[in-house]
C-alpha cells in the first residue's frame, strides 16, 4: 500500500529522478509541511460568547444565551433563510403593547 501523505509523496519525489523534472513540487511539498495547521472555530465560539455575554450581560437567562451563540456562530445557514413568512406571521400577531396618552 502506498503511503500517499505529504511526508511520503515529498519522501519518494526526492528520492526519484522525477525531482529534476518538477522541482517545483517538491518546494511546494516542503512549504507545505513546514505550514502549522489551526483549527480556529473553538476559538471563535467563545469569542462570540464573550461578544453576546458582555452586551447583553444578566438580562438573558442560560438558554436565550445559548441559542443567541448558536445563531451567530451558525450566520451561514441564517443568510440562505426566506424571512418573509416568520415577518408575516409576526405581523399577524396581535399587538400586545397599550399607547398611553
């Protein structure tokens, strides 16, 4: 079975004749490994934890927090929604404000 990583491709391309033939790849190789990987996304998280949680401080309880975070961390599937039909069912709502005059 062959061993189709970065090591393994840059370890059999530098031991082949093919490395006269494409130097390129084996710098693009080396580049490659040397790159530190990140993963980001937990970070982000409770970045807009801290962002919601220090706006809106003890006002919200747990669960109105949490789906807040949810939504802000999710805003990809929020830009793709029709909102059309949640506007109309809140406009159809009853109006539970009294004006004082």
């Amino acid at each position: 079975k062959e061993d189709l990583t970065i090591n393994g491709l840059f370890t059999k391309l530098s031991n082949s004749p093919l490395a006269l033939t494409f130097p390129n790849v084996l710098i693009v190789l080396r580049i490659y490994a040397c790159m530190p990987c990140s993963n980001a996304s937990g970070e982000r998280s409770f970045s807009v934890l801290r962002r919601i949680k220090n706006y809106l401080r003890s006002t919200l309880s747990q669960e109105k927090t949490s789906s807040l975070t949810l939504l802000c961390i999710e805003n990809d599937i929020l830009r793709n929604i029709d909102w059309s039909d949640t506007i109309q069912k809140f406009l159809s709502v009853k109006i539970r404000k009294k004006n004082f005059k």
